[in-house]
C-alpha cells in the first residue's frame, strides 16, 4: 500500500470486550484510535472519554471517508465477515486471532486483501514478543543444534468461555509459535479434548503434531489449571531453550540450557543446571504488533503475521479439532 501522505492512522476499532481494551489503550497511546464500534457503546462511553475517543454502536462508522484502518477484536465468529466488510470498504484490516473460523473465508479474504493491495493482518501476538524473537534467532543460529521436540503449555485459571472451546481460544498463539519455528506444517496431528465444566465444550486439550523428519511437538492449553503457566520449551541435540512468559524474574523468561546431556559416556547422563539467562530487548509485544499494522498502513513494511502465517495456523486448529472429535 502506498505512503498515505500523513504522519499517523485514523483507526476504527470494533468489539471492545477483554482484549480490546488492550487495543484500545495501545492505539490510544499511539494516538492512532479514532472511533470505538462495539454493541454496549453506553457502557463504554466513560472508558472512550478516558481515551480520547469516540464510542459508537454503528458499525458504519468503521468503513467512512474519515477511517484509514480497522481493527477487530469482536468475537471469533464475527471476524470472518467483518474483515470481509472492512476490505470491500478500501479498509486495511488487523483481526485478532483466528482469522476466521473457516478455511475457505480465511482463503478468500487472502485473496481480497492481495487483489485491493490491502494490508490484512493477524493478532498473533507473540510473533511480535522480544523474547519469542530473540529465542527464534538463536534457534536459526545453531545455539542447541538441531531442535527435536518443542513443548508449549499455556495454562490460564479462569477465563472459561462458552462460545468457543480451549483450543480455538488459546491454542492459537503455541501453535504458531510452533510452526514458526518448525518452518513447515505437521504430517501427523492427534489431539485429546478434556471436558469437565461443560459435557459439550472441552476446558483442556492435548495436542501431539509430528512433522517430516525428527521434530515433534506438544500443545497443552487449558482455562481451568489450577495454576498460570505460559512457557515454551525447545528441546535440541546440543541444549535446550526455555521461554517462560510467567516467569517472575525477568531474567528467568528465557534461558538456555547448554549440553544439558553428557554422552561421552557408555551410557548418557543428564548434566543438571539452572541455566543461563538470555538477555532479550525491552517492549511491549501489543504495542510492537499494533505499530507493525499501522506501518504497513503507511505503506512501511509487511506484517509477519499476514495471511501466509495465519492460515497454517488455522489450518492446524481445523486439523486437532477433527483429531478431537475422533477421540
């Protein structure tokens, strides 16, 4: 998209719920956010003063003359068209995860997005975490020699839903780490759904992937562990990497773990330690990814969570959703 001859984006954002207003504070603070869309704009009419920003229930407003972009965080069933309206609008689209429930609207907004010439854009979030990108760097570097397994649990007490179930809520964000740093898709997908709240929505799932070669992966996500717990872990032949997002220390968020495994021996020894701190940059992950999208508004950049990263990921949450269903 080319440079729109201004210094900053005049923003829509629609649905203001939980995470969007983390959006909206970001976007305020960069002092992009022009008008907030969402269906309780009552409610919200104090919050959008505190902003700076309008507050409105028509969703009209999000597709004017006066509009540069959209955002969307309305709920995962509504991204699909909503995204679809904003782009037919001449609209470049940020759309938190998923991109849309079904393959084929996700596909079809790609082609939108690539035939307008319009960024479209996915809220993956910890693509954009300094310490994410700093632990893919040193992966890409050789620093634990070839990466054999990966685990990644995220385990959140409390926020159960009922419109949709564990693994379209917080899978997203493991699963495209994983594949960001499997570079490819899965060969082989299982998944186990745990139900306990609701006999019809599963609170926890299991998710095994195995890939072409010697790399397999595990994704465990649940909303009723009775504990936080946000933490990657890369298993390679000559060490190991952990990034712990809830770690309480800084310094603990992400460590390496170098020749964790003597094998000089006649039979192989695991060599205990705590580990190195890594040092990673300071920043905000929200606010990295908000001026990622407004950059390539501007015509400053491309987005690395753009349709060609998204769609893998949904194309695997499709793949352990049926794997779940056969269990």
């Amino acid at each position: 998209m080319t440079d729109m001859g201004r210094q900053s984006v005049r923003l829509a954002l629609i649905g203001c719920g939980r995470w969007g207003r983390n959006i909206a504070r970001v976007l305020s603070r960069l002092g992009t956010l022009e008008v907030i869309i969402d269906p309780a704009a009552e409610v919200l009419a104090d919050y959008g003063q505190e902003l700076g920003s309008r507050v409105t229930s028509n969703l009209d407003s999000a597709f004017g003359k006066d509009i540069d972009a959209v955002a969307i965080a309305a709920p995962a069933v509504d991204h699909g068209h909503l995204a679809r309206q904003a782009l037919e609008a001449g609209k470049p689209v940020f759309v938190e995860k998923p991109l849309a429930l079904e393959l084929g609207d996700a596909e079809a907004l790609a082609s939108l997005s690539e035939s307008r010439g319009l960024p479209l854009m996915v809220g993956h979030l910890l693509q954009y975490h300094p310490a994410f990108i700093r632990l893919k760097e040193l992966v890409a570097d050789g620093a634990i020699g070839d990466v054999r397994h990966i685990t990644s649990n995220r385990l959140n007490p409390g926020a159960i839903r009922t419109e949709e179930n564990a693994l379209w809520s917080m899978a997203p964000h493991d699963l495209s780490m994983v594949l960001g740093l499997a570079r490819s898709e899965p060969k082989h997908v299982s998944a186990l759904p745990v139900k306990v709240v609701n006999p019809l929505v599963p609170d926890q799932y299991f998710v095994n992937l195995r890939f072409t070669g010697e790399l397999t992966a595990q994704v465990n996500v649940s909303w009723l562990s009775p504990y936080k717990e946000h933490k990657l872990t890369v298993l390679g032949t000559r060490g190991a990497l952990v990034f712990e997002d809830t770690a309480a220390e800084r310094a603990r968020k992400l460590v390496i773990y170098r020749d964790y495994v003597d094998a000089s021996g006649t039979v192989p020894r695991f060599v205990k330690s705590e580990g190195e701190p890594v040092d990673w940059p300071a920043g905000e992950p929200l606010e990295a990814e908000m001026k990622s999208f407004l950059a390539a508004v501007m015509g400053r950049g491309d987005t690395r969570t753009g349709p060609a990263e998204a769609i893998p990921v949904l194309r695997l949450l499709r793949r352990a959703d049926a794997a779940a269903s056969e269990v």
